[in-house]
C-alpha cells in the first residue's frame, strides 16, 4: 500500500499515516488527534510498505490494519543515536 505520513508539529515524535493521496482534513479523527494535527507537516509521501516489512519507526503491521479498520494511523516514533566518539 502507498502512504503519505504526517508529523505534529505540537509533538514531534506523534505521526499520523494515511492511504497516499487522502485528505486527511476529510478524516474524521478523535478531538485529541485533530487537535495534535491541526498544525502538521508531510513528513513522507507515496511509500510503499507491507505488512510485517521492517521499518524505523513504524509497525507496519498494525498501521495496515488501523488504516483498514478506520483510515488513518497514529503512531509515535523517537529515534536516538548513540557514538562512542571513535571510528
């Protein structure tokens, strides 16, 4: 499936993950999320995942699935990097 991502711009660790191509302004999502997406940025546009492929940030299993079950997805997703200060 093709999928455009979005990112809060109140949360920055907060996505919501929809078919490519949808506007989200025509979602009906729950008044919390609305309001954490009010002000957003594309964060991807037209990737293809697939059910249980591997990715950073994203169980791609169940963003399938709530995408089938209600049209959207939200997920949070954090990223550290560690160096040890050597090469």
């Amino acid at each position: 499936m093709k999928i455009d991502t979005y990112r809060s711009k109140r949360a920055r660790d907060q996505y919501l993950t929809v078919p490519a191509g949808t506007d989200i302004s025509t979602l009906s999502l729950p008044a919390q999320l609305a309001d954490l997406f009010t002000d957003r940025e594309q964060f991807s546009s037209g990737n293809d995942i697939n059910q249980g492929e591997p990715r950073a940030g994203m169980n791609t299993t169940e963003i399938l699935a709530d995408i089938a079950q209600q049209g959207f997805a939200a997920h949070w997703a954090t990223t550290t990097v560690k160096t040890s200060g050597r090469y």
